[in-house]
C-alpha cells in the first residue's frame, strides 16, 4: 500500500524493505525523516500551507481511487521543513467505493477542524482537493462515517463547545436539536465552498451495541404484546357493558400524564426548553419505558433529548436523576396520604438482613476505588477530566432549580401530577361499570398496586399492576368483573393507548433532529 501511495504522487511514508518475522508478523522498515504527527501540533502551529500539502496528497489518492481508512492527524507526519507525509496504510483499500473515499474526506475533514476550525479546515481542503472531490465528502459527515478515535474527538470538541456556550448564563432559552455540531457547520462550509447542492446523507448502519439492544427490545415487545391479546375479548365485552361518558372521560388521561411529565422535566433543569418539543419527546418516552424496565428507555431518551439542546452532559444526567428522585419521593408522600385518609394501615415486608454485611464491603470497595483514582496518575487524569466538569455541572443545576421559584413549582406540579392523574384515571373507569369507589380508596388502591408493580422487573409493571389493582378493587367491595373490567378498560386506555401515539412521536422527534 505504501509502495502504490508513493507511484499515486501522494507524499507518503518510504518503504525500505518489508521482511516476514515469526509469528505471521512482518517488519516494515521507511525512511526516517525526524517527523512529529500532526497531533503534537497547536492550532497555531498549523499553517495554511501545511494543510493544503496534506490535502494534495489526500486528492492523488483519491484520484486512484486508494481509501486510507484511517485519515487523521495521528497518521500524518510532519517533517522540520513543513512538508508532510502519510503513514498507517494498514486498513488501505484499492479501487475503493465512494463511500471509503467520501469518508476518508469526512474524516480527516472533521480532525482538523477541530484544530482550526470548520472555515479554516473547509478553505485547506479546498485549495488541496478542488470542489468537486470535496462536494462528496458531503454524504458522509456524519458519526457514522467516522472511526471511533475520530467520533470521540469530534464529540469532546462538540461538548466543549456546548460547555463554553452555557457558561455563566443559568437562565438560558436552549433549543431544542440546538447543540453545537461540527459536522453540522462543515457540511454548510462545505456546501457554501463547492457551490453544490445541498445531498441528503448517506444511509450507512454498523451492527453495535445500540443495534444489539434495539433488537432484543424487539423481542421483549412481542412477548409482551402479544399475550394481551388475549384480554382483547374480555376488554370488547366491558366495553359493551360500559357507560361510554364516563369512558370516553379516561380518554384525556393520556395527554393530561404526558403534560405532568413535561412540567417534571422543565422544572429539573435550570435552562428553559420550550414546551411543545418536550410534550412531544415525553410521548415517545412513554413509548420506549413500554418496553424497556425500570424506566430506563424513557431516562435514556430524555438524556439524549438535553444533550441535543445543548446542555452539558452532567447537568443532563442530574436533571434525569432529579426527575427519578421527584416521583419516588411524590409517590411515597401520596401512598402515606391515600393510606391514611383510607383508614387503612400495611405494615409492609421487613427484610432481615444484617447491614453489615453488605455496607462494610461496598464502603471498603468505595474507598480503594477512591485510593486508587487519587494516587495513580490515570487515575487523577479521569478525576480531573470526567469526574469534577461531571459533579460540577451536576451541582451547578440542583443550585439553579432550588433558587428559581418557578422551577419548583413547575417540579412539584409534575411530581404530583403524575401519579393523581392517574387516579383520577382509575376512578373514572370503576365508575364507568357502576363501581361506587371514594376517590381516596382509589388513590390507596392504585400506590398499593404500584408498589407491587415496582418491584416487578417487567416494563410498565405489566401484568403485576392490573392482578394489584383488581385485588385492591375487589378487597374494597367492587365486584369481580366490573373490578376486571374497569381495570382492563384503564389499561388499554392509559398504558397500551401510549404505544401507538409513543411510536409516532419517537418517529416524529427522531426526523426534527431533537434526540
């Protein structure tokens, strides 16, 4: 590869001999010319001249039509007189497609820019490339197109960017998508350059963790959906039975939980995010924590939401945790309060667990763990790097919310709001067969059964929740079946309606660009 960069006219690294040594291992020998990479230089120190030097050799091996692969500053080799040359051709790839050359573009576009700057670095590729090859790197500035050292350091350079941007101003309006995107600014400065027309990127998929976990989501949907069906009888002939106003009234439910949880998630962050996307993004959440335990998808999906606005990931990641904290805290207020007022008093399930068995180890894991990230120098390096920006932005958003008073009332509005209305929900659907139930035996019935439904590692507490609910019915003396139907008619109307109406709001948040 090296021998067929040299004949391209491209500046490459000289091949002196190639000579096989044990273990099907080689030794490759070029010609030493006291170089630096390209990586050890400062923004300042890359000139103009440097660049477009770069990029000429760049476009001999793109006109033979020769991929790297693996284009970026590390592989580049500057010499003491300015001159450059590549290396690492082990990934090269002859009579490459367009979509390894395009991304060879992409890449060693994207690396550089994040030294010089997206103007600087599009200007360079011009004057070494011309416009036309540039013009198709366009199809590939994407994460995607980059190799993982590249993806990391175009986000770190996004992320710092995001950091510069909230600085100092608590109180800012974010937009939703609005993150700084580098990628984003080079296709501009790319389009703007060549004068071509702006190209649709290119669909490109890479069979990872996400595509892994996106699969067995796929999984678990069905062998949750598909034994609901089976309610779907019972659930026609309650309908059949059913005061249809006071059915129709459960219909609300749905929009009214999803406008609590937006209020929960504008009153955990100190920025203002405007509230239709949110709506929007908090329904396709709904979705995904249909298929997922514990929440998780909808936490992860929110997380994803703020940092696309923008905000730095440990305020993100302090607002999501914030919101957890906020329901559990609402509901074991409101469990206290609907059991009291219900007259009725659970003693709950005591574990006899000795707590020094487990808390001493985790202490003393803590504290090594500790030990070990203060003495080592990687370990420092992560502390200093990952840890504080992360306990500091962290910080930095509860100080916010607790000293805006809108922000508080906006969090206990949709902490509260969350679980009542879907009392109100249950209730609603007793009294649409019949059922007599006080609003605040309502309230006892569903804590309990949501307690119950926690701690089932299922999504939605599917199938725990309705046996809870229906035995809480029953026990308060609603009979049997207008228990069954009313709580299977609040379910399809409150839990399952979420699915289809999720879907298309993650379709539709998905194409905007906000996670």
């Amino acid at each position: 590869m090296l021998v067929f960069a040299g004949r391209t006219g491209a500046r490459a690294a000289e091949p002196v001999i190639a000579y096989p040594v044990a273990g099907d291992g080689a030794l490759l020998v070029t010609v030493e010319h006291a170089a630096r990479p390209l990586s050890a230089f400062l923004g300042e120190e890359i000139t103009d001249q440097l660049l477009t030097g770069v990029w000429t050799s760049v476009g001999r091996l793109q006109k033979h039509r020769m991929a790297h692969r693996a284009l970026r500053p590390e592989h580049i080799l500057v010499e003491p007189d300015g001159a450059s040359r590549l290396t690492a051709f082990a990934r090269a790839r002859l009579g490459a497609a367009p979509d390894a050359l395009g991304s060879d573009i992409a890449e060693l576009l994207a690396t550089t820019a994040t030294r010089v700057g997206a103007h600087r670095a599009t200007q360079c590729a011009l004057a070494g490339l011309g416009p036309g090859p540039l013009a198709t790197a366009l199809p590939y500035l994407q994460p995607l197109a980059l190799l993982g050292p590249a993806q990391r350091e175009v986000a770190r350079y996004d992320q710092a960017r995001a950091r510069a941007a909230g600085a100092g101003a608590k109180r800012r309006t974010v937009r939703p998508g609005g993150r700084p995107s580098l990628l984003r600014d080079l296709s501009a400065e790319v389009t703007a350059a060549t004068g071509a027309e702006p190209a649709p990127l290119a669909h490109l998929a890479r069979f990872t963790w996400k595509s892994i976990f996106g699969l067995v989501g796929a999984f678990l949907v069905l062998h949750l959906v598909l034994p609901q069906f089976a309610n779907a009888p019972a659930v026609i002939t309650a309908l059949r039975n059913a005061d249809w106003w006071w059915v129709l009234a459960v219909l609300p439910v749905t929009f009214i939980s999803q406008a609590f949880s937006t209020c929960l998630q504008l009153g955990t962050i100190p920025a203002r995010l405007p509230f239709g996307p949110t709506y929007e993004v908090q329904f396709a959440s709904s979705f995904l924590n249909r298929i997922t335990p514990s929440n998780v998808g909808g936490m992860a999906l929110n997380l994803r939401y703020l940092q696309k606005t923008g905000i730095e990931t440990g305020a993100a990641t302090a607002s999501v945790g914030l919101q957890s904290l906020a329901g559990a805290v609402s509901n074991a207020v409101l469990a206290a309060w609907f059991f009291a007022w219900a007259g009725r008093h659970h003693t709950g399930v005591h574990l006899h667990a000795p707590a020094g068995r487990y808390v001493l180890p985790a202490i003393a894991l803590t504290l090594a763990a500790a030990g070990l990230l203060g003495v080592t120098p990687p370990g420092r390096r992560f502390l200093h790097e990952k840890v504080w920006p992360f306990l500091r932005a962290a910080v930095s958003t509860l100080t916010g919310i607790a000293s805006d008073p809108a922000k508080l009332a906006l969090l206990v509005t949709g902490a509260l709001g969350l679980p009542l209305i879907q009392v109100v929900g249950l209730a609603l659907s007793v009294r649409a067969f019949g059922g007599d139930l006080p609003f605040v035996q309502a309230g006892a019935v569903y804590m309990a059964a949501r307690l119950v439904a926690n701690a089932a590692p299922v999504p939605g507490g599917l199938g725990a929740l309705e046996a809870g609910l229906i035995a809480g019915l029953t026990a308060l003396g609603v009979a049997a079946g207008a228990a069954t139907s009313a709580v299977l008619v609040y379910r399809l109307l409150t839990f399952w309606l979420n699915v289809p109406l999720g879907a298309l709001a993650l379709g539709l948040v998905q194409r905007k660009g906000y996670v």
